[in-house]
C-alpha cells in the first residue's frame, strides 16, 4: 500500500523551511532580518485573535532595567505587555514555531541557542520605545532578538514603525512597517532600535533567543 502524502503538511514545511534559511542567511550576511509575510498567516490569525481578547487588565506596564531591578519609565517606554506561557492553542504554536526556528538557527550557524522566552506586547495611540539595546556586548544571555507583527490593514499614517539602527553613529536607521505576518530578527547586542509612537492600537510579540550562562552553583534561568 503506498503511503499517503499530506501535501499541504508538505507545502507548509517547505515554506517554513526556506523562511528559516532566509532568516538565517540575513543573520550571517548582515546580522538582522526583515522578512514581509514571513509567518504563515494561519499562525498569525491565530495570535492576532488571541492577543485583541486579551483584557487591558491583564497586560502590565513595561518596565526597564534587570528583572531584579526593574523600574518603571514612562520616558523610554509606555507599552504594556503580557508574558507568553503557553495558556493558549495560539501560544502554544507560537512557541512550537519558535523552537524549530532556534533549531535551525542553531545548526545552520552554530549559536548555541538555550533558551527562549516572548511577550505580547500592545501600543496604544501616542506609545513608544527610545532607542535602545535588548543586551549589552560582552555579556552572555540574550543573543537573537525577534519581532512578529500582528496589525491588519497598516497604513504608513498609522506611525508605530521599528527604527533599526547599525551602530551607534547611525542617525537615520532602517524603519519598519508593522505590517501583518512581518518577521524581524537581528543580533540584540549589536543592533540599538527604538518603535515610534504610533497612532492607532498596534500588536506585536517580542522575543529572545539566549545562550545557557548557567554555572555550576548557579542555574541560569530567562529573565
């Protein structure tokens, strides 16, 4: 009896699979990925559908500084978001999806990706985030940042664009549409970055990839 093919389980892979090897190329050659359309919409259906039922209640405001030091400042930030556990079918394939991209990340460039963690993160009308770093250079931890989008029908009005930055002497930076299903990745030590406020509600999840710095007294769990 010949074996029976899923071809749209076939097709499905195959995208993901060159959508992964795009990212991973962008991430050798240049050190950060902007891929349009990247996540496959079944997915971002799923997450936009469960990100705008969430309550406002169940959101917190954004703080900087370490988790043991964290200090809330509406200056450099005023988004609030909510830490993804896996509570929900949408979470739970978004965490799936997440795995077999650090998968492919750590075998096609050998970064010894560890661990992952990810929030949903919602703008308000006038919310922003200053420029700034998601890990310091020299230190371990935090090694692959990524952005997914999960806006419908953005307009360039709408405002709300991630400014990516190749340095600290760059002034001008590569602007970002939150666009639907768009895929950002790039180096979070070396890359500084800011979201400019935006002009309507906007939907995203952000998330770090990092490399294991446990030491033997010391388990070294994500911030």
């Amino acid at each position: 009896m010949e074996a029976i093919i899923d071809l749209d389980a076939e097709i499905a892979k195959a995208a993901e699979d060159a959508a992964f090897s795009l990212i991973g190329n962008d991430l050798l050659g240049k050190g950060y990925s902007v891929r349009v359309n990247s996540l496959p919409h079944s997915l971002a259906d799923l997450l936009n559908e469960r990100v705008v039922s969430i309550s406002d209640s169940s959101f917190q405001t954004a703080a900087i500084g370490p988790a043991q030091n964290t200090m809330q400042n509406n200056f450099v930030r005023s988004q609030k978001l909510k830490w993804i556990t896996g509570d929900s079918d949408a979470s739970i394939q978004w965490l799936s999806w997440a795995e077999r991209l650090q998968v492919h990340l750590n075998r096609s460039l050998f970064l010894g990706l560890f661990s992952f963690e990810s929030h949903y993160a919602h703008y308000q009308p006038g919310d922003f985030y200053k420029r700034h770093y998601d890990a310091f250079r020299g230190k371990v931890g935090r090694t692959v940042s990524i952005v997914v989008y999960l806006n419908t029908n953005w307009l360039p009005t709408d405002g709300g664009e991630l400014v990516i930055y190749n340095g600290d002497d760059d002034k001008k930076g590569l602007k970002v549409m939150p666009s639907y299903a768009t895929v950002v990745v790039f180096l979070s030590s070396e890359y500084p970055h800011e979201v400019l406020r935006t002009n309507r509600d906007r939907y995203s999840i952000a998330g770090w990839f990092s490399t294991n710095t446990s030491i033997a007294s010391r388990v070294d769990p994500p911030e």
